[in-house]
C-alpha cells in the first residue's frame, strides 16, 4: 500500500514539474524576482520549493557567498531540485524535507519564498511560526498563491501577529517580521 502511495506521489508530482516548466518558460521565474530584494550573500528559504524553479532562479542573485535551502514535503521535489542544481553546477542549494517545521537556527534567513503553496499547508501556524523564528529582524517573507483572494492571503500571513504588511508588487505580496514579540 505505501509503496503504492509514494509512486502516486510521484507521478503527481512529475505532473506538477511539467507544468511549472511550462510556466516558467512563459512568466521566467527571474523577473518574478527582480521585485524582491535579494541580494549577493543572502540566505533564502524556498518553503514548498516543488520543482525548484524559484530557488534555481535565484542562486544567481545571491552569488557563491549566498546560500539557498529548498524546503519540501515531497523527496521527489527536493531530489528533483538537487539533480536540476547539480546539473548546473549550482553548489549553494541545499535541500530540507519537512512537514512544516524548519531545521535552522533563529533568525538564520534574509528572505522566504512562500510561492504557490500557501493554499494548501494544513499546520499554518506552526509554519508562520517557524518562518518567523528563522528569518532575520530585517528579513523579507514573500508570498504568491493565485489559488487565494488578495485579502485572504494578507489576513492568514498578519492575523498571527509575527508579521506585517508591506505592500505587493507585480507578483508578490511582502510582509516584515514584527519586532519584539
């Protein structure tokens, strides 16, 4: 039965790969970016990384002094991404399982990409919890999830009180850490 399962899992998830694919060659995950601060040596946690599009896209804004961690509850996605990064010689990927909480110290992250997946994680606060633990003081949490109204994804991101608004861009609404929780 659970083998079954995990070669479920994993056909949905190439399903979901190819998809992306698609989408990244008409909307390139690169200018999603550009309206982001990101900058050389930053640390970026992808939560929900799935196929690795944005953490891909993004190991060149933070150059070799950067480090990147693809977060996922899948093994496919994050063995998906490895084998993407080491394909392109990418050596400042690092990849995380995880379902919901984050192996790294306090206030470890620059800036969290929480992309296309907000709509579906059940523990929301154990992850806005976490996501606040390890991203810095002056760090970024951006979020994207066309599967939610606007006002939606602002209320569940600052009803928990660990962040605040700061405004959308294009593509990408941008919250800072409250500070002295």
């Amino acid at each position: 039965m659970e083998h079954r399962e995990n070669n479920a899992r994993k056909g949905r998830f190439k399903a979901m790969a190819a998809a992306f694919a698609v989408r990244d060659f008409l909307a390139p995950r690169g200018k999603i970016l550009e309206e982001i601060d990101i900058r050389p040596g930053d640390v970026i946690l992808d939560f929900g990384c799935g196929p690795g599009g944005y953490c891909l896209a993004a190991a060149d804004r933070v150059g070799e002094s950067g480090r990147i961690i693809a977060l996922d509850i899948n093994p496919a996605a994050l063995a998906h991404v490895q084998k993407r990064a080491e394909k392109r010689n990418i050596e400042i990927i690092e990849t995380m399982l995880s379902n919901g909480g984050i192996d790294l110290p306090d206030q470890q992250v620059n800036v969290v990409f929480l992309f296309d997946v907000m709509h579906s994680l059940k523990n929301w606060n154990i992850i806005v919890t976490e996501i606040r633990r390890v991203l810095t003081s002056d760090g970024v949490l951006a979020v994207s999830d066309h599967h939610m109204e606007d006002q939606d994804v602002i209320d569940a991101v600052t009803e928990s009180g660990r962040f605040r608004y700061e405004g959308i861009t294009k593509h990408a609404f941008r919250f800072r850490p409250i500070l002295n929780m």
